[in-house]
C-alpha cells in the first residue's frame, strides 16, 4: 500500500488514460446487448433441435401478423380498407408472403378471423433481422388506411424482442440516473458530509466506465455471454458493493483519524483491516459470480459480467480511493466533525449483548420470523415472457387481441417435427399420422391436432375404412338400382319387341322370327338381372356378380346385333314398313344403351373390388384403419395438405398440437411431457420408430426453459456455495464459520423469495415468479449477503482476545451501523431498477431488498451471534484460534 501511495498520480494518469481510450475503441455494449442478448435455449435443448431442424429444411420463416380489431363485424368498407392494406404490404421491402383473410376458402376465414369478425389477421411471412422485422412493421403502420389505424396492431417474435429490448435499454436509463441520486442521498445523510458522497460516486463511476468497455470487447472479440439484465445488473451491484466497500474503508480511515493517526498512517491501518475484509468480501463476491459461468443457459451465463466489474471494483478501490485518503484526508468528511466510529450502534449493541446470553431464545426467535414463510414457498414460476413488458406496446397488445380471437393454443400451438432419412409422404406411412393424432388427442388439455389426414384438426372422414366401407356399400347400392333401372328398360325393350314381331310375322317370316328370339334373349337376361340384382343385395358378392354381368353385356350384345340384322330386313321389303323400322331401331338402340350402362356399372363393381383387395392386403388398413388409394394421393386438396405438414422432399413430417389451456402455463409444459411419452408409445413398429421427433412452439420452449433452468439452479448452487465455503476456510481459517455463514444466507433467501411470490402472486395476481427471478436472486443474494457476514466475523476475529461474547458485542456495536447503512445502500441501488418496467428485473429487485434488509437488520443481528457464542472454540475448528494480545 506504500508503494501505491507513493505512486498515486501516476497511477490516477494511467486509470485516467485507461477508462478514456476504452470508452473511444470499445463498441456500445447496450447495442451488443440488443444484438446477442436475446434469451437463446443451448444447442441441445428439445426445441432449440426442432428450430435447427426447420431452418435446415428452410422451413424457418419469421412469421408476424397484422391484428385489425374492430368496432362491429367486418362490413364492405371494411373489407376494402384491409384489402388496400394487404395490397401496399406485398410492396413493402422483407415481406415475401401474406395470407390473405378475404378469402372465399370458409375454412381459411375461420382460422384468420373471430366468430364475431371483429378481429381480422392478416399473417405475413417476413424476412430480416429483429431489428429489420421492426422497420418493417413500422413501413406496415404508415400504410395502414386512416380508419384503422387507431386498431391496427403487428406482433410477433421478432417484434416482441425489440420491444423487449427498448423496455429493458429505457430501464437501465432510468436505473443509472435513479442510482446516482439514491446513493448521493443516503452518503449525505450517513456520513452529514457535502465532499465525502462524491469520493464513491467517482470511485464506482470509473469501474463502471471501464467495466462495460471491457465488457463490451469481450462480448464483441469472443463472444463473452450477454443479456439485456446485464447492464441493469452491473449497475446495480457494482454501484451497491462500490459503495459499501467504500463505506467501509472511509469509516475505518476516519475511525483511525480519530485515534490520533495522521491521513497517511490512517490509510495504511484502513487498508491493513478494513481493506483486509474488503478484499475477502470481494473475493467472495467474484467467487460467487465466476460461479455463474458453470451454468449452461447463456442468459444466467450473461451474469458472469458482473464478475469482471467485480475484479475491476477491487483494482480501483485498492488504487484510487487511496489517492482521495491521502490527499484530501479530513477534509473528505467537511463541514461534519463527528467520528462516525464513536457512534456505536446502540440497537446491535442491545442486540448482541441478550442474543450471547440467551443464544437458544434467540434462535427460536428466527424460526419463528423466517420458517412459517419457507414452508409457505410453493415454487410458482411463469414462463409468460408477454408478460415482461407494459401491454402498452403495440406488439403485446396485438398479441393479447390475437389470442382472444382464435384462442391461446392456436395461437401458440406445439409443433412436433418427425425427421427421418427416407421419404415419409407415402401412402403406406401417411395413414401412421392418423394413429399418432388419436394419441395425442387422448393427452388431456389437448384441444385438436392439425397434420396431413386431418389439415384442419378434424378428420379427413374419406382416408378411413370405415367410410370407404359405406362408400362402396352406398356404390353396390346404386347398382343394384342401376341393374334394376336397366331390367327396367329391357322389360320396356321386349315388350316392343313382342309388338313389332306380331306386326311384321305376316309379311316378313325370316324378320319376325329373328324378332321372337331377340325377345326371348332380352326375357333371359332380364331374367339373369334380377337374379344378380338378388344376390348383390344378399350377399355384396362382387366376384361373383362381374363374370355373369359380363356374360349379360354379351348376350346383349348379340340380341343388339340380330335387332340391326332384322331392322335391315325390314327396310329392304315393303315402304308400309318405314315405321316398324324407326321403332326398331330406337328399340335396337335400347339395348345398346342398356349394355354400356352393364359396362359402367361392371366397370365401377371391378374398381370396388380391387379396392377391396387392396384394403385386404394392405397393413397400413389393419393397423390404423386408413386406406389412401393412388387417385387421393394426386388429388390436388390432399397434395396441399401434405406441402402443408412436410418439408425436405417428404423427410420431414409436422403436426401442430393445439391446447385447450394457456400455453405459458406450467399446465402446457406438463401437457408437452405427457405428448412426448404418449408420441413414444405410438410410433413403436411405425415408419417413425427410427425417426428424430422433437417439439418446437412456446409451451416447448417453456418445458426446456423449465428443465435447464431447475438444473442451472441446482448446479449453481452447490459450485457457488462449494466455492465461497472453500475460500472462506482458507480466509478465516475455520470450517464451521463458513458453515453457518452460508446457512444463514440460504434461510434468508428462501424466506425472502417465499414473501416475493406472496406479494406478486397473492397480492399483484401475478401466475408466478418469472422462471429467470430464483436463479438471479439467489447468485445475488447469496454473493453480496456474504459481504456482511465477512463484515462482522472479520470484525469479530480482529475483536476476540479472551472472552468470545464480549468480542462478537464490540463487533456489533462498531459494525452495526455500517452494515445496516450498508444494506439499506444496495437495497436502494435494487430498488432503482424497478421502474424499469421488466418484470424479471422488478421481481428480481424485490426478492434482493427483501433479503438485504432481512438479513442485516434481522437474521445477522439475531442468528450469527447466538450461533457463534454456542460453538465458542469450536469456531475455529478444525483449526486454533489465534491468541491477540492487548
């Protein structure tokens, strides 16, 4: 520290120099943080592969849909002002489709529109950055008609984010100024000084400075993990800690000015023990962020930032707060003369005094103030990432109007991606899709499931058997009908026959008797109608029906013959005969006509029974009851259909899996896991088994979000408390200080995050605490509640000589009222981020002051005391005690 003192104006011009040329070549880290810091699931998460899977296939559009939301159902006027709209969009520069609502298509209207037509969407699929999708909507605004401008809203993923990202970039804004201001104000009250609030402000201003341009490098050269939280955050810790620490060194300093020492011999003594304390607390905060750097989600990564402010913190602090010690020396504290150190906090004084001698009465107290609240925790996360933002915006608005109009769960359904090697748009692996949709259909709070056999989430009733079966039963029906149409006409045929026979019999022997015997043939295969007709009835034998159909056409064929050869006999004998001859000939062509309706109807009977053939072979037909004939595969409609839910020339298959509840909620995230098991079940002994199937939409993302983020936690946890227990012990030679240091922390984070979830969900009517909040709170508190306990045991080991009570005494007077000044500082630097607006960073900062002001105003003051005193010597175990002299 000598050398420092002797070197402080160079080493000033150097940090000068330093922050300048960082802040003149660093890039803006707020514009990183838009850029890089959107949250983004690992590589290997569930849906994050289903992602990866479509983009591959170029199935990856962004997607955003202009929501029209109107007074009264859509009338003509209306209808032209959106289609003017919809008109100037395929203009408009990164749009490459829309979906136009004004269709005739019924089914299309109803996807696109309310059951009132109130709300109108027109989706449009884009292409471009978030930043480019921005511009884009705003170029859709300016051209929307003026009678729908004040209902017009576009929303989207892409929209969603940016908007996200203005909230968080005008929260930090306010965050920074609020700070500031907090922390002059409360200097100015602790310390009744005019000079001394600026030594920190500064102090604390040129870490930050330096901090995110360093950052900034880091994010910018190598991909260093980011967030939108990050600034917020280094704001926040960094101003709190920054200020603390400098709390801590400038009371000690005018602690030891008031014992007589001069500004150099004070600085010295301030830095050999409060700095001592200084430099544990901060190692133990870095420790506990670099922590944070084992976590797999790059958003809890992003927090490892703050390490890095951190370690700059501690460099300034032990470089340039010593300058202003040295230098301006009592007048740091001008115009105040009052020794803050003589001003022993009576409070802790009362505190420690009764906690040492009553130690088992005081530890009942704080199970009476903290367990009641950590058996009440019930771990009610949200996933609604809407809910982040004011609705104010018009993406959420847009948003929140497209829900209520075709429901959440078509909004936002669960897709699920099949990725196979070969093609799966076959009629034999098609027909699978219908078992897998009647599965997953069983899955409560699954409302439908849209695929190829069934695009619009009910049935294509023709592909199954059953209704192909009533088709060809309806079929035999008509034909039965048509024979008995065709016996009908023959019967008509014969009896004219008859007449002409009897008519010519005596002029034309050779005709009429060729007449008679046409006559005969046509009572034969009348004859042989019906009984074919009969038997159709009885028995649906087609095979046996063909053959003698067959035989009928022949037969007919030959009486059809004979009537021409008797109609040319006629013609050639006598004028008086042109008659009989026309009648002939209309009689003659009868018969033709009935035999091509024979040939039609032998025709259809031969195509229902190759179709039944082919059921009866076909695998597909008993394992799934669907029979898609080679006609249905080149059917235009169904070849939409399969476009529509496949990708890479048929490798790929999609289903969009719609829920009846709220997709945010933890009720779809376990709807996705019991999709998952029951997609598992029915792909066994399918075209699929082999297949890659991963589930992409919101509720998928959320059950990943859940999963990594539970885990991150669980790992976090144990690497942050491992590590600070470990550094702890070599700091404070002792395995059992660190101990009840730690457990103190847990029970001050736990109670304070179980009143956090009261106040937002009982109280505010919030569906839970953001999935991001217990990860965050608990780096934070954990890592800066530390810093107190360290201020006080530290004290405490400078303090014990002989009498262990009486030194954890004078350490709570001497220490109470910088720790309590302290936390209420970084409580205030937290509560400077609620007006943010983002709710993670609200909840995030309510759980914190909580826990800040719990625990050094509540669990320090009545929890460590008592503990210590009861383990006495056994502190220092495994290790000795080192003996202090007078």
């Amino acid at each position: 520290m000598r050398l420092i003192i002797k070197f402080k104006w160079v080493i000033a011009a150097l940090l000068i120099v330093l922050t300048a040329a960082l802040m003149l070549t660093a890039p803006n880290l707020t514009k990183l943080a838009n850029e890089k810091g959107q949250t983004q699931l690992p590589d290997d998460a569930v849906s994050q592969r289903a992602a990866e899977i479509l983009k591959d296939a170029g199935e990856d559009n962004n997607t955003i849909s202009v929501v029209v939301t109107l007074d009264k159902a859509l009338d003509e006027q209306q209808e032209k002002d959106i289609q003017s709209l919809i008109d100037k969009m395929e203009d408009i520069k990164g749009v490459k489709s829309i979906t136009t609502p004004l269709t005739e298509d019924k089914e299309v209207r109803e996807q696109l529109m309310s059951k009132d037509e109130k709300t109108v969407l027109i989706p449009a699929t884009v292409e471009g950055s978030d930043e480019e999708v921005e511009k884009i909507a705003d170029d859709i605004y300016k051209e929307t008609p003026k009678s729908l401008t004040t209902s017009t809203y576009v929303t989207g993923a892409s929209l969603i984010n940016q908007d996200f990202a203005h909230s968080s970039e005008d929260g930090l804004k306010k965050t920074e100024v609020i700070t500031v201001f907090l922390i002059l104000g409360l200097l100015l009250v602790v310390f009744r000084s005019i000079v001394t609030p600026f030594v920190p402000i500064l102090i604390v201003g040129v870490t930050y400075l330096i901090s995110q341009s360093l950052l900034a490098i880091l994010v910018h050269s190598f991909d260093f993990p980011i967030s939108t939280f990050t600034q917020t955050f280094l704001v926040a810790i960094l101003f709190g800690i920054g200020t603390d620490y400098c709390i801590l060194i400038l009371t000690r300093f005018r602690e030891e000015l008031a014992n007589g020492h001069d500004k150099v011999e004070a600085t010295l003594i301030a830095y050999r023990t409060a700095g001592r304390t200084l430099f544990i607390s901060g190692i133990a905060v870095l420790i506990g962020f670099a922590a944070i750097g084992f976590a797999k989600f790059a958003i809890f990564q992003s927090a490892v930032g703050v390490a890095v402010g951190v370690a700059i913190l501690l460099l300034v602090l032990f470089t340039l707060l010593p300058l202003f010690l040295v230098t301006i020396g009592p007048k740091l504290f001008w115009p105040s003369k009052k020794v803050i150190s003589h001003s022993e906090n009576k409070l802790w004084g009362f505190l420690g005094k009764h906690s040492v001698r009553r130690p088992f009465l005081f530890l009942v107290i704080t199970a009476i103030v903290t367990v009641p609240f950590i058996l009440t925790y019930d771990e009610e996360i949200s996933f609604d990432s809407t809910a982040e933002i004011s609705s104010d915006y018009k993406s959420i608005k847009g948003l929140n109007a497209m829900s209520e109009a075709i429901g959440e769960g078509k909004a936002f359904p669960v897709t699920v991606v099949i990725n196979g090697d070969k093609d799966l748009t076959t009629a034999k692996s098609i027909p699978y899709l219908g078992n897998l949709s009647k599965e997953i259909e069983k899955v409560d709070n699954v409302d439908s499931v849209m695929t190829i056999t069934q695009p619009t989430g009910e049935r294509i009733k023709d592909l199954y058997v059953d209704s192909q079966l009533g088709i060809v039963s309806n079929g035999l029906g008509d034909t039965i009908n048509g024979l008995n149409d065709v016996k009908k006409g023959l019967t008509t045929v014969q009896n004219g026959l008859n007449q002409i026979s009897n008519e010519t019999s005596a002029s034309s022997g050779n005709s009429g008797s060729s007449l008679s015997q046409a006559s005969d043939g046509l009572t034969q295969a009348n004859e042989q109608l019906g009984l074919v007709s009969q038997k159709l009835a009885l028995t649906g034998n087609v095979d046996e029906a063909l053959p003698q159909i067959t035989a009928i056409n022949r037969q007919l064929g030959t009486i059809a013959e004979g009537l021409q050869g008797a109609n040319t006999q006629i013609e050639g004998a006598q004028q008086q005969t042109k008659a009989l001859s026309e009648n002939l000939s209309k009689l003659s062509q009868g018969v033709k006509d009935a035999n091509d309706g024979l040939t039609q109807i032998s025709d259809g009977l031969t195509k229902a029974k190759d179709m039944l053939g082919n059921m009866s072979n076909s695998q597909t037909v008993r394992e799934t009851g669907i029979y898609i004939p080679e006609e249905t595969m080149q059917n235009e409609d169904f070849k939409q259909s399969i476009d529509t839910y496949s990708f890479d020339d048929g490798k790929g298959l999609k289903l969009s899996v719609v829920l009846d509840s709220n997709p945010y909620s933890e009720k779809a995230i376990t709807t996705v896991k019991d999709i998952e098991e029951a997609i598992d079940r029915a792909v066994v002994d399918t075209p699929f088994e082999d297949a890659e199937i991963v589930y992409g939409g919101i509720s998928s993302s959320n059950a990943d979000l859940n999963d990594i983020s539970t885990t991150d936690l669980s790992r976090t946890m144990i690497i942050m408390m491992v590590g600070l227990f470990v550094v702890l012990t070599v700091l404070f030679r002792s395995m059992i200080m660190p101990v009840y240091m730690i457990a103190s922390l847990l029970v001050t984070y736990y109670t304070a995050i179980s009143i956090s979830e009261f106040l937002f969900v009982n109280v505010m009517g919030e569906s839970g605490i953001s999935w991001a909040v217990p990860f965050f709170s608990f780096v934070i508190l954990i890592a800066l509640g530390i810093d107190y306990s360290i201020f006080l045991l530290d004290r405490f080991q400078e303090e014990v000589k002989e009498s262990i009570p009486d030194a954890m005494v004078i350490s709570m007077r001497k220490m109470g009222s910088v720790i309590i000044t302290a936390s209420i500082i970084l409580a205030g630097t937290f509560a400077a981020m609620i007006p943010s607006g983002v709710l993670t960073l609200v909840q995030v900062a309510t759980v914190i002051i909580i826990g800040l002001l719990l625990y050094g105003i509540v669990i320090l003051p009545l929890l460590i005391p008592a503990v210590t005193v009861t383990f006495s010597e056994g502190n220092w175990w495994p290790f000795r005690r080192k003996k202090r002299e007078e």
